[in-house]
C-alpha cells in the first residue's frame, strides 16, 4: 500500500527457459534516500508458486532509490524432480544445465518517487535476464 509519502514495491519472477514462474528464490529488499545515501536493508522474502514475493518490506518515508537483489543460483540448482515448473524442461536441455548458471545473482536498482506503486517482474533464465516496469 502507498501512501503520498512513501512509494511501495513488488516482484515476480518468470523463468523463460521453461515458461513457469520461478518458485522459491530468495529477494531482499534495500532502499536509500538521495543518490549518495547509504542503503538500508529492509529484509525480505522468497517468490511463492506463482513466483510472487507478496510481503516484501514496506519502504520507509524519504526513499528514492530502492534496490532487488534475486539469489538465482539456488534456484537453477533445484533437482528438477522436486521442481515441477522444470521437471517438463529439464528431459530437453542439456545434461549440464543446472551446473551452468552464468548470473548467481541478480541486482536491480531503480529510482522511486513518492506515491507510486513499483511492479518490477524479473525475466529469468540460466544465462541471462531481464527486467522492467510493469503494472
């Protein structure tokens, strides 16, 4: 919930190597008030089965920069037999996939103002992702 003096934030993560969101990764959360203020860590959460974080940290008054940072080593790790959105996909990738992830985390700053509402979903897959604003 945003109020006209603090802006909020949320997350999800698609993994595109299989079409599915990407359950269980860790996110934390970090903001900072000015460019050269100092980053406060917030805590944070991990994404559920639809790959949504939904009790991130509200961030405090005066925040215009906010930080993400996704622990997605731990995520590519995952045996696929326990991890159904990858179990389908794993039968057609190579063999050493899971030992090959080029990017083990993930940061994403971005500047916040006042107010707004900050939906950044997060495009995955073991070698390369991206992200934007969304709604």
């Amino acid at each position: 919930m945003s109020t006209d003096t603090t802006a909020s934030v949320s997350t999800h993560i698609l993994d595109t190597s299989v079409g599915s969101p990407a359950r269980g990764v860790a996110v934390r959360l970090a903001a900072r008030a000015g460019r050269d203020g100092d980053w406060q860590a917030l805590g944070g959460s991990a994404t559920d089965a639809d790959g949504r974080c939904k009790d991130l940290p509200a961030l405090p008054e005066g925040t215009t920069h906010v930080r993400l940072d996704f622990e997605v080593e731990r995520y590519f790790e995952q045996d696929p037999a326990t991890t159904p959105q990858r179990a389908d996909a794993q039968q057609d990738a190579p063999a050493n996939r899971d030992s090959e992830t080029f990017f083990p985390e993930v940061t994403v700053t971005f500047a916040v103002r006042p107010g707004e509402h900050y939906h950044v979903p997060l495009l995955l897959n073991p070698f390369g992702y991206s992200v934007y604003r969304g709604s």
